[in-house]
C-alpha cells in the first residue's frame, strides 16, 4: 500500500532514484510487480532512467511470475511511446517463456492471451513499435532463431490492419524456409 502512495508524495526531483530503488525491489520480490509498474508509470521519468528501470526488469523476465507477464507488457509498451527500444523487442523475443512444468494448462493459456492482449493493445498504439518489431522479424535469418511470438506478432499485425506488410513478410518467411512446421 505505502507504494500506492509513493508518487503522491515524493516530488519529481527524487522521482528518478526512487524508480531505480523499486525497480530493483521488483527483481527481489515479485510478489510486488503490479503496484511497482503501477507506481512507476506515474512517475514522469526521464528517458535515460526510463531505459535503466526497463533494463533491470528485463533482466529478470524469464524468472517472473506468468500471470504478471501482461502487467509487465503493458509497462514496457503501454504508453505507445516514439523511442521503443529494439533491445527492449530482442529482449522479450529472447526470454519471454511460459514454463508450465509447476503450472496448470489453463493458467499458461491465461497468461499468454492476455499477454497478446497487451501486445495488441500497444502495438495499436504505435507505429513505430510496429515497424520495429517487423524490422526485427526481418532480420532473423534462421529458422530457429524465430520463436512462436513472432507469429502472434504478425497475426496481431495483421488483425490491425498491415494486411500488405504481413503477408510479404510471410510470404518471403516461406519461400526462405524461415518459417517451416515442425
């Protein structure tokens, strides 16, 4: 609760070191995550500590709770900001799993919908992560380099509208042997 508060009380001047704090508690303790992200999307951050705070909690992507992985989305994408960071994209690409070895099947297929949700909502809202993530795609040159969410990527493309980038994209994918069943 005293982290619901925070960006009440703390004035923009230590708003930066207070963001690098939480974003190092959220690394700690988990259980935290949504009153953390919540707390730092209040705070007017700048760029520079914007990225540091994106950084540390990427770090720990792979080890966070599944149901807290469209919460931490919706942080990283939310604001459809101009600046989203290709390394923020290569970084989730790289260590968003769901591990379903202690988890039911349902909880996995709940946490991945709702993280497309997330992603489609920001991917909605910005071209730039749109064009970001298509030049990412697009640069994969191996087959198993490409992950299951480069294909929900595309399809949300697509729903969105960018039938004619998606396809070519599928389209040269294919005929490259990118993209093959398994």
């Amino acid at each position: 609760e005293i982290i619901f508060w925070l960006p009440s009380v703390v004035s923009q001047q230590r708003s930066h070191p207070v963001a690098l704090q939480l974003s190092n508690l959220m690394t700690k303790n988990f259980d935290l995550t949504p009153s953390i992200l919540d707390c730092l999307s209040s705070f007017s951050l700048s760029s520079e500590i914007k990225s540091q705070v994106e950084i540390e909690m990427l770090s720990v992507l792979h080890n966070m709770p599944m149901h807290f992985i469209p919460v931490f989305i919706n942080y990283i994408f939310g604001k459809g900001t101009k600046d989203c960071s290709s390394e923020n994209i290569r970084i989730i690409r790289e260590k968003l799993t769901w591990n379903s070895e202690d988890r039911s099947i349902s909880d996995v297929e709940s946490s991945q919908t709702l993280t497309a949700l997330s992603l489609k909502t920001a991917l909605s809202r910005s071209k730039a992560l749109n064009l970001e993530w298509l030049k990412i795609i697009n640069s994969v040159k191996e087959s198993e380099d490409h992950n299951p969410l480069d294909i929900v990527i595309l399809v949300i493309m697509y729903a969105l509208g960018g039938k004619e980038k998606v396809e070519t994209v599928f389209r040269k994918k294919i005929k490259a042997s990118l993209f093959v069943c398994t």
